[in-house]
C-alpha cells in the first residue's frame, strides 16, 4: 500500500495559508455585509479585501522573519496603510464630518485581518462578533435617539444690528435650544447669521418660525 506523504502534499499547497485567508473572507464579509446594507462607501468588497490583505501581509511577515527577524515591522504599515484608506472615507463639508464610523470599521477590520494571519482566530471571531453587534444594534439604537435630539444647521440673513444677534440667543434659548455655533458675516448694511441649533427635533420647527417672525429675515435656509 501506497502511503500518501499528507503532510508535504498540504505543505506544498499552503492549505493553512487559505484557511486562514478563507476564515478572513467570512469575517471581513460579514461586517461588510452590515455595511452594504447600510450603503456605506467601504461596503462588502473593500472590507473582505482589507482582512485578507491584513491577514496576508501578517502571515508573510511571521514566514519571512523565520523566528530570526522582526515580523512586526510589515504587520506596522498595516496601519499606515489603512490609515490612508479610512482618512478616504471622512468627509469635510460646510462643518459637517461624516464617515468617521467607516473609518473606524476599516481600521478594525484591518486588525481582525492581522489578528487572523498570527493565528489568533478565536480573538478575531470574537472581535467580530463585537463588531457586528455594535454597528447592527447600537445603529439602531442611535436612530431612536436622533428622533428625539439632533443638530439642525441654519443661516439667517438680518439687518446689521448688534442688539439684534443678542435676542437671537435668548429666542432660541426660550425655545428649548442650545447654540453650538454662531458665526456671523457682514455684508453691507446685513449680517449673515449662521446657527448650530441643538436639542429635541421637535422644537427645531419653532425656533425657526420664531427667528423668521422676530427679525423678519431677508432669508432663511436650511441645512440639517
């Protein structure tokens, strides 16, 4: 009887290199899959491909260094690397930041890559699983918060009148609001007015009409 020498055949095959880069396509896919669903810009694809290229890059880096060299010098860039890729997903406009919690997921899941490639599966299917429910559940429960709080952006264009950006303050404050930011720009003759109202949802209709009615507003336009 003919023994088949296994060992050499799955050496030859690097069959634990693609277990590892498989249990790294599930991971990385199942919190992509919660971001595609969401319509996120770093949906299912980008995340699968940065666990594996972690992972990969992890792997390589223990094979190369051989138990002589230093093999988290390569797993080091990983983070440079992603770094450049989350900092391509914030986004700056009018002083609104947005895609700060993809940022955050490609960043771990970066590190459930590399988690993956030095052997530690058990971790990276717990950070995983960490991941999930705090992207799936907490999403869901900040949009029940946002019902009942949020930030509504407003620009309002009144006569140059100093006494007059002072009862701005106190008309939105006897609403019920708070002013995060209040910056003004003259403009012959008329001050620009531009507001961060914050608080409950439902009071940011009334602080509105009640600006419009107490100035007479040349404008008045929305941004939330």
């Amino acid at each position: 009887m003919i023994e088949v020498p296994w060992g050499d055949v799955a050496a030859m095959l690097q069959l634990d290199l693609l277990g590892y880069l498989l249990l790294a396509v599930i991971l990385g896919g199942a919190i992509g899959l919660e971001r595609e669903i969401r319509g996120k810009a770093a949906g299912l694809r980008t995340n699968i491909l940065i666990c594996v290229g972690a992972a990969l890059f992890t792997r390589l880096s223990i094979e190369i260094a051989g138990g002589v060299g230093d093999p988290g010098r390569i797993t080091a860039q990983i983070v440079t690397g992603v770094g450049f890729i989350g900092a391509g997903t914030i986004l700056h406009s009018r002083g609104h930041v947005s895609g700060l919690t993809s940022a955050a997921t490609i960043w771990l899941v970066a590190a459930i890559g590399v988690a993956v490639g030095s052997g530690a599966l058990l971790e990276a299917t717990g950070t995983t699983l960490v991941v999930f429910l705090v992207l799936a559940v907490l999403g869901w429960f900040e949009k029940r918060l946002q019902r009942y709080g949020g930030v509504t952006h407003v620009t309002l264009e009144i006569d140059d009148d100093p006494e007059r950006l002072g009862d701005i303050e106190r008309i939105v404050q006897e609403v019920g609001l708070s002013i995060e930011e209040f910056r003004t720009e003259h403009r012959e003759g008329r001050v620009l007015v531009r507001l961060a109202l914050a608080g409950p949802k439902r009071l940011h209709e009334k602080a509105r009409l009640d600006l419009l009615r107490a100035f007479g507003a040349y404008t008045l336009s929305l941004d939330e």
